[in-house]
C-alpha cells in the first residue's frame, strides 16, 4: 500500500498534520463517519496507518481502503482526546469502531431539575439539566425499582411543573394520590421546596444503593421528631425504614466486608460479538448487574474493547465510584483511564486487577455471567433462520467461494498397516456440529496402508449415494489431509461427474495447517487466528476423533476374534463351555477328536468339524 494511491485532499492532510494531542476523524466517500480515534501525537498516529499494510489486520486495511477525509480536532491534553473521542463514538457510531449496540433503547431514572421534581423511567435524555440514573439493561428489574421506590417516597406522580407562581395561583389540586399517602400536596404548597429536595436527595441516595447512609439519616430524623413528640412523622419514618430493609431491590447480600463503593467489570469477546458485565457494589452489596452488547468487535483486542467499553459506560461521571475492578489491565492506558475517571468524577478513581482473594472471586463471577450472556446471544442468533455465523463467513472470504459454507462435510482416514480401515464423515451446519449426519465407512478396496486410494472409496460412496437419493450437496467438502489426498477426493467426484470447479472442496494439511484447492499447487495461508480457519481445524479434528473412536471399536473386535468363531456348530455357549473345559485354545487344539467329542460333550459331526479346522 503506498501514499500515491490516496486522494490529493488526503495527501494533503498527511502533509500538514500537527503533533498536538487530539482526535481523527476518517470519512468514507459519502462523508460517513467510519472510524474515530484519538491520539498523543496526531501526526504520528494518522500516519502510522498510510505508511504500509503489513502491520495492519485485515479489518484495519479494508478501513484503510475506504478513507477519503481526514477531520482532526486539535485538544489540550491527551485526557481531553479520550473525552472526546468516547462522545464522537457515541454520536456517530462509526463501522469500525468498537460501540454499545442500540444503547439509545435503554431506559433511565430521571430525576428533573425543577423546584419539586418529578422522578419517572424515560429513554430520551434532555439535556436540561436533569439527572440520569442508569442505563438500565433488565426492564423489569427496573420496574421493580421504581415500584418499591413509590412505595417507600411520597413523590408526586403528576406532570405539571410546579413553582411557587403555580401554587400561588391555585392552578393545580391535590390528586388522590395525597389523599392515600403516596404525594405531599406540592401542589398546592402542603410541602415546602427545602423538605420536597431533600426526600429527592433520598431518592437518589437509594437509586444509587447507599442505604446504609441513607437507614443511618433517616434513623436521626425519626429519633428528632420523636423527641418533639410528632409521634405521626416519626412512625411515618420508622415504616420508610423499615420498608427499605425490607423491600431491597435486589439481594442485599454483603459480598465485601469494607463497605466501599466500587464496580465490577468483565467482558467475553468471540468473533463479532462481545458482552460487557458491571456489578455494581455499594455499602458492600451487589445491588445490581447491568450487561451490554458490543458492536465492531471483529479483529480488535481484549484491551481495546474494555477500554472503549469504559470510556462509554463511564461518560456519566455520576455513575463512577472510586474502585472499579477489572479481569487485565488496559496496556499503556491504563494510567490515562485513571487520570480521566479521577478528573471527571472529581475523586481518586482505581482501576485494580485483583489477583487474589474476594475481589478476584467478584471479578471471576463478572466473568462467568459475561460468558452466559454471549453464549445466550449466539444461541439466539443461531435459531434465527437467515443467520450465517461469523466463523463461516470469515470462511467463505479466504477460500473466495460464491456462497457461505453453511454446510460442511469433512473426511478422514484411521488405519494400521491398512488392517481394519475405517473412513469418518463428520458434518457442520452454520459452523456447529450436526451428529445425527455423521457417518462412518468400513474400507472395502484395500488392505495395504494406501490413504489416498481410502479417500477415494470414502467421497465416492459418499456422494454417489447423495446422488442417487438427490439429497443436497454440501458447500464445503474438507479432506483431512494435502494435496496428495485432496486429488484422490476430487479424483472420486470426477468419476461421479461432479465438477470440482462447482463443488467446493479442499484439504486441511496439519503440519503447517495449509489450505489446499484443486488446480494450485500453492496453499492458501489463512492467519491463525482466524475463526475461519478454526472452523476448518474444528472440523478435522472432529473428523479425526470420530474415525479414531470407530477404528479402536472394529480393531478391538478384530484382535478379540478367536478362531473358534468361524467353525460352523460352535456357538458363544459352546465356545464358552470349551474354553472353560479344556482350560485354553491351545488345549482345545491339543486335543483328540474324541476328546473334543467326549470332554466337549460335542456332537461326533461337530467334533470332526472343529478337530479338521483346529489342525488344518
């Protein structure tokens, strides 16, 4: 990949880069937004991309490819670039950036700026000033909150806003609502701004899991009015404790004895999707687990995705408590995430991997429900009907094939010496095994150690047999093995008429894990960490478990066989009382023909049978 290849206006731009921290911004030809980062040095960063392709992934060279606008925004310090460049994710969402998907459909608590506010789920954020508690993942968890948070705090339900002029003016009445307990008559001014601002101070405090400050609050002022004898206020109090014990909104199980605030992180990450996990612990309890999607997953490392995760989920510094736990650390940014976090929230914030103890314990639970929750995904995503998985798409794009290898039947051979030769057919459908279609062949043509001529007989009965049932054809036939037995494959599918140019089919060597193709003697060298080529190494290595399992089976009949089992009138029963009267087959060979008859208690037919067998 050279420069000259580039637009001038991109040319341009590579020319007169500043070396000032800041944020980039790549557009494709129709001006989209298709991947934003930040940067140290802007000159050596944007640059580092259009110098030569053989650093980057393939993921980054087909970015590469599409860029013809360069936009740069030039900040004072490396903390503001990661500011930046978590919000210019989040409004833009580019192609190849790693972003929380549909993370707009999430609700929130809000809590309104307003003399007497209102408190209600929403999912569109205004930016009026108002306070946003979440995002919320769980909907009915959430609705739980708000239905114990209802019955704890007199919050008024209505959607007025109410001010001193309103109230003044008589506009709005009390509602039912007063009249049950559940609202203290705002309205019409039955409660003043200071009291009603401070219930909502209350809220918060419980929305955000710190109960024991707010049990210890509550507490004082039910002792002060009891002293001045307001019995009615007091009760009143003592029932909204009581009820916040009693009515947690979700297990209030102390998992760390120290009481400090702090997160928990985890993520899973397979192919094109990823799953974020937070616990979320205050006063020392898990109070709650939220679990986010990932998008732009694709060829980006572990560390590049946490830290994107946290550079999103952490935009809210309200949310942010001065511990957050992680499974690995984050490179050499993890003391700017650090510096960020501490600057916005404007506390000491720690990002700490725990490596033994409690914490560790936390952080690999995090883990546990991570994994569920992308397993759940890609079972989800597997029942669909049109889904394709990622493994066999990533599949089709290095073997160049027309359509997506959703089916795949993958061969091999185990023998010894060519004595008891068995062929294993294994099938995958949308890169997961199907056994119900395996199938096993009992070698017919050899006895001598001759793989390919095995191979041969294996994809031929295979699809002759396909053929003659007009059963479908797979996309994909994999043959464990190079270029010797691949052409013995395609030899078979010849004499079948089957064009090798129509049927796709090529052999997985295991020495250099090289992909082979009918007509090149060259292999096609698929990264290693490509979840195509594990798809291929998957396949093999469950047709080579299979054969080996079937081998063992007809070998350890074959070395069992006794000689005994091919005489005509010897049965098991008779085969079993000789043995156990002459004692070994070597006695029973020893004997006469009128011992076999007498000591046998064989029928005289019988015994001349077995004595002329045993002697010839």
């Amino acid at each position: 990949m050279t420069r000259k290849k580039w637009p001038a206006e991109v040319e341009e731009k590579l020319k007169n880069l500043p070396t000032n921290p800041g944020v980039y911004l790549y557009r494709n030809e129709k001006e989209k937004v298709i991947y934003v980062g930040k940067a140290k040095n802007l000159r050596n960063r944007v640059r580092s991309y259009f110098q030569s392709s053989r650093n980057l992934d393939r993921k980054t060279q087909r970015l590469v490819k599409q860029i013809r606008r360069i936009d740069t925004i030039l900040v004072d310090s490396e903390v503001e670039a990661l500011i930046l460049e978590a919000n210019l994710i989040k409004e833009h969402k580019p192609r190849y950036n790693v972003f929380l998907r549909d993370d707009k459909s999430y609700p929130y608590i809000r809590i309104t700026k307003e003399p007497f506010p209102q408190v209600f789920v929403t999912r569109k954020i205004i930016k009026d000033g108002s306070k946003y508690l979440g995002p919320y993942t769980d909907v009915k968890h959430l609705r739980h909150i708000m239905k114990t948070v209802n019955k704890i705090f007199p919050i008024r339900s209505c959607k007025y806003y109410i001010d001193d002029k309103s109230i003044a003016a008589g506009k709005v009445k009390v509602c039912l609502d007063y009249h049950i307990k559940r609202c203290q008559g705002p309205c019409e001014g039955l409660v003043g701004q200071e009291e009603y601002q401070a219930m909502i101070r209350q809220v918060e405090q419980f929305l955000k899991g710190k109960t024991r400050n707010l049990i210890t609050e509550l507490t004082e002022q039910m002792e002060i009015q009891a002293e001045a004898m307001n019995f009615e206020g007091a009760a009143r109090l003592r029932d909204q404790i009581q009820m916040i014990e009693s009515y947690g909104f979700v297990p209030q199980k102390v998992v760390l004895r120290d009481f400090e605030d702090r997160d928990v992180v985890a993520l899973a990450h397979e192919d094109e999707d990823a799953c974020a996990v937070v616990f979320k612990i205050r006063d020392g309890k898990v109070i709650g687990r939220q679990h986010f999607y990932l998008k732009g997953v694709e060829e980006k490392e572990n560390t590049e995705i946490l830290q994107t995760f946290l550079q999103q989920y952490y935009l809210n510094p309200d949310e942010c408590p001065q511990q957050i736990l992680l499974p690995f650390g984050l490179g050499d940014q993890h003391e700017l995430l650090e510096k960020w976090l501490s600057e916005s929230s404007q506390q000491k914030v720690e990002l700490q991997v725990p490596q033994i103890g409690e914490k560790r314990k936390l952080v690999m639970l995090c883990q546990k429900n991570a994994k569920f929750l992308l397993d759940e995904l890609k079972i989800q995503k597997f029942e669909q009907k049109d889904h394709i998985s990622y493994n066999v798409k990533e599949l089709q794009k290095h073997l160049g094939l027309k359509n997506p290898p959703r089916r795949i039947e993958g061969f091999d051979i185990s023998n010894i010496q060519g004595k008891d030769a068995v062929a294993s057919m294994v099938c995958f459908v949308n890169g997961r095994p199907k056994k119900s279609e395996y199938r096993i062949f009992k070698i017919r043509s050899k006895d001598t150690p001759d793989d390919f001529m095995m191979m041969n007989e294996a994809v031929f009965r295979r699809y002759k047999r396909r053929l003659a049932e007009k059963a479908e054809m797979p996309d994909l036939i994999l043959i464990d093995g190079g270029k010797g037995q691949l052409s013995s494959a395609v030899a078979a599918l010849r004499e079948l008429d089957i064009d090798p140019a129509e049927q796709p089919i090529v052999g997985l060597a295991k020495r250099l894990e090289e992909v082979f193709v009918p007509g090149s003697s060259d292999p096609i060298i698929i990264s290693k960490r490509s979840s195509g080529l594990k798809l291929l190494q998957q396949t093999r290595d469950e047709a080579h478990r299979f054969a080996i399992t079937h081998f063992r089976k007809q070998h350890k009949k074959t070395t069992l066989k006794s000689p005994l089992d091919d005489i005509p009138g010897i049965g098991p029963s008779r085969k079993q009382k000789l043995l156990k009267t002459f004692g070994s087959l070597k006695r029973i060979k020893e004997a006469s023909q009128q011992e076999l008859q007498e000591k046998g208690k064989l029928p005289a037919n019988v015994a001349e049978t077995l004595f002329q067998a045993l002697q010839g």
